[in-house]
C-alpha cells in the first residue's frame, strides 16, 4: 500500500495524517526554481520519498498541468531524494546512543 495517495483535495498521506492542498501543489522553494513540496517533505524522514515523488508530480500534472515543468519536476526530485538520505543519515547518527559522529 502507499503511503501517499492523489485525491480532488491534493496530496494525502493514506493515513490521514499530512494533506497539500492542490492550491499550493505549484510553490517553488525560496531563493530556487525548484518545486517546494519535495524539498520541505525530504526533511522528513518517516517519508517514503519514492511513494511521495510519484504522487507529487501526479497531482501536479493532475491539478496544477498550466505550473507542471517536467525538467523542474525532475532537478527537485534529485534534490529532494539527496536532501532526505541525508536526514534519514543524521537520525540514525544522533538515535544510536554514543554512536555521534558528523
């Protein structure tokens, strides 16, 4: 099962707990041209990026198609993917006891 799912609202975790609402699907990161939602859920480490990236860009082709750039799409899904496995490093550095090193 998914842990992320397209619905008419946006994007909802299958869960309940985290929705984006279509109206913001298209925001770009401060300061980049690059899609806003990857990056801000990459900081995240309980994400599925792979799960959440499929249906971002779904919806975003689904809900947003006149802000949908596929070239953008993919330099923020590279960036996103590298920006999680680091936050997905750095709390399995700092959750091991005695076990902190950068």
């Amino acid at each position: 099962m998914s842990q992320w799912k397209v619905t008419d609202y946006g994007i909802e975790a299958a869960d309940g707990t985290y929705h984006i609402p279509k109206a913001r699907l298209h925001e770009l990161r401060a300061g980049t041209d690059l899609y806003d939602w990857p990056l801000h859920m990459a900081e995240k480490e309980w994400v599925n990026m792979d799960q959440f990236l499929s249906a971002f860009c779904l919806a975003l082709q689904r809900h947003r198609m006149d802000a949908y750039d596929p070239d953008r799409c993919i330099r923020s899904e590279a960036k996103a993917r590298k920006d999680h496995a680091a936050a997905v490093a750095y709390m399995e550095r700092v959750s091991k006891p005695g076990k902190l090193t950068f």
